[in-house]
C-alpha cells in the first residue's frame, strides 16, 4: 500500500503561501509514490517530529521554504559549470533526482507521524535510493535513523552546535534534545561522530560522560578551526556507510542564521562543505537529514541558499566518488 505523502503546498512564510502549487527541490520531477520510485537520491520532508509540548514548531514550514529558495539553484542539472565542484552537478552521469513530497503530519497523533517517516525512509532504502530529508526539528533524526535497521550498519556523522544526548525531558526522550543519545542505542549504527560542539552544547556532566562511555567522537568547534577538516575525516572510521545529520545552528551563522538561537562561531560553508564533500571519498554516503532550519529568522534567503548549495556540493562528491556506479 502507497504511503499517504503529500505533495502539495504546505508551506506558509509570514503568512503567504508559496507561490505556483508545489515547489520541488531544485524543479525537479516528483515521484509521491515512494513504492514507485526509480532514482538516485530522493528528497523527502519530515516537518514534525515529537515536540516537548503541544504547539507549532518553528521549523514545521522549513521543508517547503528550503525548496523555495532551492529555485535559485534549478539549472544545477543542466551543463551549468559550478566552481564549488569544478564541473557540472551531474558530471556527465545518467543520475536521477526527484522529490517525494513531504510525510503528512497529524498534531493530535504525532506518533503516527513520525511512524510514517521511518516507513517513508525504509521505502526509499529499499528502493535504492539515497534520502536527503528536510526536517522539523531535532527531534527528527530518531524516526530517520530508525529505518535503518535492515539497511546497516552505518556511521552517523552529526554536525551540530549541542550534544543531543539528554536521556529525557520532562519525561519525552524522543524530542530535540535526545537524538543523539536514542541513535547511540540503534544496534545498526557503529559510531557517531560529532562535530562542530560549542559553547554550553545543552549537555549536561553527565551527558558528556555518557556520551564518551557509549564511544562517541566528540569534536569542538575549535578543533575544527584549528586542525582542519582534514584531521576531523581522519577521525571518522574508512569504508563505512555514513548518514549525515546536519542541524544548521552547528554553521556560523553568518552563512546560517535561520536557527531559534543564533550564536557566535560554528563551521563555515568552507569547512561543512569540504567535510560533506570528503566522506564519499573514505565511503558510502546512505542518507542526509537538515534540522532546525528556521524560516522566520532567515536573512535574504542566506540560510536557504546556504542549505542548498551544502546539498549540491554533496549530491556531487557523491557522483563524482562512483558511488552510484558501484551499486
């Protein structure tokens, strides 16, 4: 049975609605049905996830907004030349990208919405295409992830401001602040790898303790600045399957600064590029999630076009890398 996607116009900035119906990623085709899908990479929408208490997130419209502004973008299939990558996006290939739509969400049963991601992103898997899910909150990556059970093990790649590994909020240990700590408990993921940390980072003592107990490789902002992407790939596991999970407020945000709470420092477009860009060359990228994109706090676009370029810049590593030749 087809999963009830929508591939319709959800999204509603400062109270209009976007223009011309549905708005793929980068104009390209859609396929609603994820049991009938034939593509490469898939884009996928997940607005909501399990929220700490009942009320409209921020980050519910960022799916439709990041499509929008991907408009800026829409000749990337064609010959264009792009000097982030030396080349055109497709290299020359016969890869297919569609948009899915997004996983309807329901606010009085947000359990069934986030069951329906995991189902969504489990059928795109297994029909051998690669996610890239725009999300929602934090919260987000849990049901994402999760679908990975029969498609692992993976390296999870986290670029993020915060830890992510408190065990419980009052009493919701599925909502923004656990990510982390609930995928260290998937048997299917091997190690996560953590990147970008600064500042207080929402992690409790404790938390950080946990967090290295469980194995994880925690790497400060500063790291990064000072040792260089380089240094960060060498301590991420070769020929592994890595999903990426990139929360925007783990990018300065002068390149990002659609996040609730912008802060001083984060990586630049530079380093996060370069990082995304750097994993299909030690292995095998299987998906991306990008949460806590808020659209309501974007400036001129720069958060949306930022977010779509990071995308481009990986979708084309990926290609270039063989990856899709080896499948």
């Amino acid at each position: 049975m087809a999963l009830p996607l929508t591939a319709i116009p959800t999204y509603r900035s400062l109270g209009k609605p976007a223009s011309g119906g549905f708005i793929s990623f980068i104009q390209a085709p859609v396929e609603a049905n994820v049991w009938a899908l034939e593509a490469e990479i898939a884009i996928l929408g997940v607005p909501y996830g399990i929220p700490y208490e009942m009320g409209q997130s921020w980050t519910f419209d960022a799916p439709g907004y990041l499509r929008e502004k991907s408009l800026r973008f829409r000749n990337a299939m064609g010959p264009f030349y792009s000097f982030d990558f030396g080349g055109p996006l497709l290299d020359g290939r016969a890869i297919r990208i569609v948009d899915c739509g997004d996983v309807p969400g329901d606010p009085m049963d947000l359990k069934g919405a986030v069951d329906r991601a995991t189902e969504a992103v489990q059928t795109i898997l297994s029909r051998g295409a690669v996610p890239i899910v725009f999300g929602g909150d934090d919260a987000v990556p849990i049901p994402v992830i999760r679908a990975y059970r029969e498609f692992g093990p993976i390296v999870v790649v986290q670029i993020d401001q915060h830890l992510d590994f408190r065990d419980e909020v009052d009493g919701v240990r599925e909502g923004y602040s656990s990510p982390m700590r609930r995928v260290s408990e998937m048997d299917w993921v091997e190690k996560i790898v953590q990147v970008g940390l600064r500042g207080t980072g929402s992690g409790r003592i404790d938390d950080v303790e946990d967090a290295l107990a469980t194995g994880n490789v925690l790497i400060s902002e500063r790291e990064v600045h000072e040792q260089g992407i380089a240094a960060v790939l060498e301590r991420i596991p070769d020929d592994a399957n890595y999903f990426i999970t990139l929360d925007f407020d783990g990018l300065d945000p002068a390149i990002s600064p659609a996040v609730s709470h912008p802060e001083p420092g984060g990586l630049t477009f530079v380093e996060a590029a370069d990082l995304l860009s750097g994993l299909p060359q030690k292995g095998r990228v299987v998906g991306m999630d990008l949460v806590e994109f808020v659209p309501q706090h974007d400036l001129h676009g720069l958060g949306g076009h930022t977010a779509g370029r990071l995308i481009l810049n990986l979708i084309h590593a990926m290609i270039r890398s063989g990856q899709f030749e080896r499948e």
